[in-house]
C-alpha cells in the first residue's frame, strides 16, 4: 500500500457503489429516503440461544443488564468458565460495527471463556438489546462509554478481579475501544481485530480522500435532513446493504453481503443485516476525532490483529504508528477485514490467550 498507484487503484474500487458500501461503515452523506423507525425504549431481551455460532458446552451463559452513564441500558450475554474457582481476569468484546452481540463479539467472548476469562459482549446503545428510544444510531462519545459501562459491570462482579481487566474491540468498534482505554486507566490491556477508525472513514472517506468540497456537502445534506426529521417526528433511514448482488461486482460489499446477508452470519437485529443505519448518523464521528489520544494507552500494551488482504489494514497501520509502545501488529497472511469476525481457524485465538494472560491475568 506504500505505493502511490495502488493506493489509488484501491481508492477507486473502494468507492465504487460508494453510497452503498458508505452506508455500512455509518458515512453514507446523502438522504436515501424516509423509511419508518420504530422506538423501542422498554427493553425486550430474548432468553433463547440465537447466536450465529454454537453453544459451548465448557461455558456458562446469562444474560446481564447494565446502565451506561448516560442512562442507557444495555444488554450483554456474560459467559464464564465452568469450572472456574476464584476471582478470574475478565474481557470486554464489543463490535463489529453495525453488529449485534450475537454475532462475532459473542463467539470471541464465548471462545475467551472457554480459555478461562470472565467475558461480556455487549449491544452497544440504541442497537439490539439495547436501550435508546431512537434506534439504529452510533456516536463516538456514547459508544466509547459503552465499553467503560461494561468495565463498571465486570468490576462489580462476584467472580472478577477487577485489577485484571481487558478489552477486545472487532471493526469499528476497535477504534471505540482504543479511545476508551485511553480514557479509562481501569483497563489493563487492549487488542482489536480489523479495526476501523470510524470517525476518521466519515470525516475523510476511506484513504482520507474526501475532499472538502465533498465533506461540505455531505454536512450540508445532514444539516437540511435534520429538519426533515424534526419535522417527520422520526429520523430517516440510510438503508444497508443490497438484498442482492446482482448487477454489483464491487468487492468489498460483496464481502461485506456474504456475512451479514447470508447464513454465515445474518441476524434479525444487527443493524448491517437489515436496515441500515439513520442517514444522520455520521454527523457527530465526523466533527469528533476517535484516536487523538491513542498514544495515552501507554504503559498498557496494545495488540493490533488486521488481515493482509483486509481494506481495513491501514487503519490499524496508522493506529500502531501513532501509538506509544508497548503495543504489537499482527498480520493475519490471506485474511480478508470480515475472515477475522468468525473463521475460527484464522483468528489468532492462541495470540489474544497469551496477550491476555500475560498482561492482565
């Protein structure tokens, strides 16, 4: 990617069908339509296992509750070791973005308990479970308290250590996790897969190649949208992805399509498998920079996983280079961004063991 040509071919095939593909990363810039949005502020937890991988027979599961700082209440799935003694170091998971916690945030907290930490994944606000009356809407300041509400939830827990800590942050959801221990000196370690700087992609487009005649636009279409909102009592909705890849041979929504859209990995409330994000959700990431303060992180360690093949790759490139040692870049060879939220078999799960047990436990 250091050569110029690439980049610019890259550029080019990633903003093929840009509307579409912006979409899923939450920075579709223009108004694609008014469809209803139903508020759900009473919280509907569902008791059934409906993940899209199996139940582990060495784990025990619950579903917890817990409020962020704001009010929120937000729904996790706890999963514990089962023969588990003592007070355990435990792990956040959270992501991917426009997920729910049924789907890859679930299976990396189910496999972590497994190896012998206490685990939560989490919906974030206003998506799955989770409280909001406005739904299918992200912010980078709520969202980053997400994770520290389910650092407050660990903490308090009868078989958690809380002086052992960590965070795992999937997709966007990494540069979530990364600003929020730079916050929150609670946490004792981070590590994120395919990690995507949300505010930085909506501010500046994918290879900061937005210009600012686009960036004004794009606001200025968000800022007119809001009053039509007002007005509809109700936000617009972006819409997500296609229903079919017809007609469509841009590779990255066609990688994106064979996991949220397919039985790989579709879930009836992740946001990216059904209706998209509000078309003015990227209003608050574009104004509010996620990793100025990355390189507070330090002393704690950071590890940063990324496919070689992923589209994403760069942004854990420069989140390494802006960042304060001690901190670590894993290189998944072959892995494309969404082989690492469920190929069991590329996932590093044996590195994220011993990162953890090294740093936090």
């Amino acid at each position: 990617m250091t050569d110029s040509v690439n980049v610019e071919n890259k550029t080019e095939t990633l903003n093929e069908g840009r509307r579409n593909l912006l979409k899923i990363a939450g920075a579709g810039a223009a108004a694609f339509g008014a469809s209803s949005l139903v508020g759900s502020p009473a919280l509907a937890v569902t008791e059934e296992w409906d993940k899209t991988f199996a139940k582990s027979d060495a784990v025990d599961h619950e579903k917890v509750t817990f409020t962020n700082r704001y009010g929120v209440a937000l729904v996790g799935d706890l999963y514990l070791p089962k023969n588990r003694s003592g007070k355990l170091a435990a792990i956040a998971v959270a992501g991917p973005f426009g997920a729910v916690k049924e789907q890859a945030a679930g299976l990396y907290a189910q496999t972590m308990a497994e190896r012998g930490f206490v685990t939560v994944a989490f919906d974030p606000s206003y998506v799955g479970e989770s409280g909001g009356a406005v739904r299918d809407v992200a912010s980078p300041d709520i969202n980053t308290e997400d994770f520290m509400a389910a650092i407050d939830f660990l903490g308090l827990h009868e078989s958690v250590n809380r002086d052992q800590i960590g965070i795992i942050g999937i997709c966007g959801f990494g540069g979530m996790a990364l600003n929020a221990v730079a916050a929150d000196k609670r946490v004792k370690a981070v590590a994120t897969t395919s990690m995507y700087d949300m505010s930085r992609v909506m501010a500046k487009g994918y290879y900061d190649a937005m210009t600012q005649e686009e960036r004004t636009a794009a606001l200025t279409q968000m800022s007119e949208q809001r009053w039509t909102d007002a007005e509809n009592g109700k936000p617009a909705m972006a819409g997500g992805l296609p229903d079919t890849l017809e007609g469509i041979d841009n590779p990255v929504i066609q990688m994106y399509y064979g996991y949220y859209k397919t039985e790989r990995g579709y879930h009836k409330r992740s946001v990216n498998s059904n209706g998209g994000w509000t078309v003015t959700n990227p209003l608050s990431f574009m104004n509010m920079p996620l990793l100025t303060y990355v390189d507070e992180i330090s002393p704690r360690p950071m590890l940063l996983i990324a496919g070689s093949e992923a589209h994403s790759r760069y942004f854990s490139e420069d989140a390494y280079a802006g960042a304060a040692e001690p901190k670590e870049l894993m290189i998944i060879e072959g892995a494309d961004h969404v082989d690492l939220y469920d190929q069991v078999d590329i996932i590093p799960f044996d590195k994220l063991q011993a990162f953890f047990e090294e740093h936090v436990a």
